[in-house]
C-alpha cells in the first residue's frame, strides 16, 4: 500500500510535508530542493504514513562546506 503523506526531518524537526498521489501498487517518488545552507552537518530522514501506519527512514548526514 503507498503512502499518502511524507515528511522530511533535519536534525530530527520536521521541515517539509506533503501529500502524495496514492496508486498502490505502483511505485511512488518525490524531490526536496535545498538551498542557502550554512555550512554544518545535517541529519536528514524522512518519514512515510498512510491509514496503516508510519514508518520512518534511516538517518543519513550530508556536509555543507
């Protein structure tokens, strides 16, 4: 079953979410843009829900410099 929300986490607060086009059983994709970001390290994960549940990404961190 697809999703029909994701959720994008940086350094665990959530900073964008949206709806997603439900077409079970076929594959669903999405894109974050960033820019302007201070050099730092950031933790990024994201988190998928439907009307089963919710389910959360591993963690990656990605260096700004």
């Amino acid at each position: 079953m697809n999703g029909d929300k994701v959720t994008l986490y940086e350094n665990g607060d959530i900073v964008e979410s949206f709806s997603l086009s439900v077409d079970s059983p076929n594959s669903q994709s999405c894109t974050f843009d960033f820019s302007d970001k201070s050099d730092d390290t950031y933790s990024y994960c994201v988190g998928l829900s439907n009307s089963t549940g919710f389910t959360r990404s591993d963690a990656i961190e990605v260096t700004v410099i």
